[in-house]
C-alpha cells in the first residue's frame, strides 16, 4: 500500500526498531530522504524565500498534530530540515516513512 495513505499508528514501545533489510524497501518509496546511522531520517527542502518555508512548516505542523507524530525541524531563509525517528523505540518505525511520504505530498 502507498505509505501516504496510510495512517500513523502510536507506538506503545516494546519493540524493535526496524533493521536495514526491513527499512530499505520502505526508504524506496520516499524520494531523497536520508537514513542517518540506522537511526533516523531526514531531508533538507529549498524554498525561495522565507515566507515559503515558513508556510511549509506550518503545514508540515498542522499535518503532525494530525498523525500523532512529530518532526525535529530547522527552519531558516529558504530552507527547511525535517527529521523523524520515533523516540519510544528509540530508532525507526514504519510510522516514520509513512509520514515523511505524506510530508512530501504537501509539496
């Protein structure tokens, strides 16, 4: 299934995060974010002005109240850094793609 349809599920804990083999197909359907040591994922996005990252941000907020499930971001003139990872496993989830997928779509 297309990861941006899917929802984010809230992660009790308890399990383990995802290991290379089980994260690589799903890093496949998310265009040019990074694995970052097995750990997290980010991308930087490009804007040409502060206003549009701005009001990307905004959007990229409202959209993870929604989903439960929320970015470290950076925020300067023209440019914006996200990254997921979900803390109660202490690494990856599929809940991390997933919303990396629907943060895209807000382009």
């Amino acid at each position: 299934m297309n990861l941006s349809k899917k929802d984010c599920v809230p992660c009790k804990g308890g399990i383990p995060p995802l290991t290379r083999k089980q994260y690589k197909p799903l890093l496949k359907q998310v265009k040019k974010w990074t694995v970052v040591r097995e750990h997290h994922i980010e991308k930087e996005y490009k804007f040409d002005d502060f206003a549009k990252a701005l009001l990307f941000v905004n959007k990229t907020g409202k959209l993870a109240e929604q989903q439960g499930h929320h970015p470290d971001i950076v925020l300067k003139w023209g440019y914006v850094k996200l990254t997921l990872w979900t803390h109660k496993v202490d690494g990856l989830t599929e809940r991390d793609f997933i919303l990396a997928a629907k943060i895209d779509k807000l382009l």
